[in-house]
C-alpha cells in the first residue's frame, strides 16, 4: 500500500511539474543513475554499472536533443552535453570510476547552474 501511495505521488508530481522543474528532475536523476553506477563499480557489478551509466547517457541525450539552436548558447550547451555523453560511455566500457566521476561532476555543476535559473526566474516574476 506504502508503494502504490508513494508511486501515485510521484506521477502526480511530475504531471504538474512545469518544464524548469522537469528539467531539474532530469539533471536529478542522471546525478543518481551515476551514483548507483559508482556503487556497482566499488562492488564488481558490471550490469549495474552498464544499466545505470545507460540511463544516465539517454538523459544527456535527451537535453541534447531538445536544444533550441535558433539561440547561440544552444551549440555551447550541445558540445558540453557530447563531451558528458562521451564521458559517460568511457567510463563505462573502461569500467573507470574516475571517468564516471568527472562526468558527475560536470552534470552537477550543469544542474547547480539549473537551480540557480529556477531561483533568478523565480524572484524576477
């Protein structure tokens, strides 16, 4: 019951979040896929690192392919999101932590950025 409750808040929750807050969900979730990836690494699982390093690279994907490119910074934030998409595949096929870490880096600071839009466009309004 705990879960189906739980579940149902969190699909409600994101079928009223505006597009800011969505996009906030997203920079969450890739920072948590990349997470359970590191964990998979320190315990030798393979298909956990693959899976979550996955998931986290089709996020990426998907900021990338909702750019707007009729705006100049469209192609700055393309060619950052290619080098975290690049990232994130290495450290995958080389199992490399330290890789998988920089990208988590990078999409920590891209969602900190995030944050801070939310609040100037908050208090502009």
């Amino acid at each position: 019951m705990t879960y189906n409750a739980a579940s149902a808040y969190k699909n409600n929750s994101i079928l009223t979040a505006s597009p800011a807050e969505l996009t906030l969900a997203l920079y969450e979730g890739a920072i948590k896929f990349c997470n359970i990836a590191l964990i998979g690494l320190e315990n030798n699982d393979i298909e956990k690192v693959n899976t979550n390093l996955i998931k986290a690279q089709k996020i990426i994907t998907e900021f990338r392919s909702t750019l707007d490119f009729k705006y100049e910074v469209a192609k700055d934030f393309d060619i950052v999101y290619e080098y975290i998409n690049r990232r994130l595949a290495e450290g995958n096929i080389k199992k490399d932590a330290q890789i998988v870490e920089e990208a988590l880096g990078h999409i920590r600071s891209m969602r900190d950025a995030w944050k801070e839009v939310m609040k100037l466009t908050k208090t502009n309004k």
